[in-house]
C-alpha cells in the first residue's frame, strides 16, 4: 500500500458543523486532551527524519514494508518520499498536495485544504485547521491517538507516540489505520527538531513527459 492511498478521494469535501454544541464530561475531557496535543505540536517550527514504514493487513500480515525520508515545516508544508523499489514523493506546498510516483510516471494534484480533510496525517502540520473538531483525541502517557467522529469525512485513525525522554515534540512513531483493516506502522529515525530547512523540499515541479492528474 503506497502512502497515498491513506488520502482517501471521496469528494474531498469537508463537512461543515453549525449550531451550538453541549458541552458534556466527554466533550470536555476531549477537547482538553487535544490541547495537550497541540500544546506538543506547537513546540515544532520543523521537523525532519528518516523512516520505516511497514504495512500490514488485517490478519496482522505484513504486505509491504518502506523505508524514506519526511521534512515538514509548520504551518502546511510536507516532504514525504520513499526510496526504491517503491519509490514515490509526496509534497505539500501550502496550496497544493502533489503526489508522483515515477513509475507510472503521473502526478497527481490535490487542493490541500481537502486532502487535510481526508488524512488525520496531514493535521500534524496545523493546529488551527477545522479538521480538528472530526476527531477524538485520547491520551495515554507519550501517545496520543486521533479516532475519527461520525461527522468525519474519512474513517482513518492515527497515533502519534513521542519520545520519553528528550524533547516533548520529538515524534518516534506514527501508526495509521485506514479504517479498512490496513495499518501502517511508521518508524522514525534520525531526527531533527526546529532546524532551517531548504525551501526546495517543499515545492514541485512536473518533469518532462509526466501526466498530470489534477483532482483540485
């Protein structure tokens, strides 16, 4: 499974949430362990590491297993690439998400603001996006896990385990579930916290002879 299927194209809409909402215990408990959440992700201005991926199926079966490198820079900007065989490159540009993938040699492009809406992965680069209020955040010592509420408009979950020691913001481990019985297991390596990052990583440019498949 390449990651690109995890951004699911069901419309890309994004549902809208009108009138006033009561504020119960477990509405409370949630929005509070959120801000935990976004208290941690606020500590990060960049982040870059190399990565493992490995997918399973939903008899625990592993079906395919990834190794790349990621660089984001908050707000709204993504570096995602993995190395061959499966190779493939995936760019947030703050407008745009693209995602190439040179052996079939197309490139797809997303508006960014729906692709957010479909991918709890993408929340990660801010905190401020209306994405948020789909999901249910729960705490549980150095993870936190993203569940995805009736008014989602996809059924993906993530976790996001930081590490124990060290710097609060610093992820080690990202799973996601794609709601369909796949999961993927995201292991990082070698990183790196609040350092510049070149500009480069987070734009694109359509190579010569490569089709265009433009969804926005």
């Amino acid at each position: 499974m390449q990651f690109h299927h995890l951004i699911k194209h069901t419309g890309m809409g994004l549902t809208l949430l009108v009138g006033l909402t009561i504020a119960t215990p477990s509405a409370a408990n949630n929005q509070a362990e959120r801000q935990v959440l976004l208290e941690r992700l606020n500590q990060l201005t960049t982040f870059e590491a190399d990565f493992a991926q490995q997918v399973t199926d939903a008899q625990g079966d592993v079906v395919q297993q990834l190794h790349g490198h990621l660089a984001l820079a908050r707000p709204n900007l993504l570096h995602w690439q993995t190395d061959a065989p499966d190779e493939m490159l995936m760019i947030a540009d703050g407008q745009n998400l693209w995602y190439y993938n040179p052996f079939v040699e197309q490139v797809t492009i997303y508006q960014q603001d729906n692709a957010v809406a479909q991918s709890p992965l993408l929340l990660l680069l801010d905190g401020a996006n209306e994405a948020w209020a789909h999901y249910q955040v729960k705490v549980e010592g150095n993870s936190f896990a993203l569940q995805p509420l009736p008014s989602a408009p996809s059924a993906q979950s993530l976790q996001l385990v930081f590490a124990e020691n060290g710097s609060a913001a610093e992820l080690t481990r990202i799973l996601l579930d794609d709601g369909q019985g796949q999961l993927s297991t995201i292991t990082l390596e070698n990183v790196t916290l609040n350092q510049p990052l070149d500009p480069q990583l987070f734009t694109f440019k359509v190579p010569e002879g490569v089709d265009v498949d433009d969804q926005r």
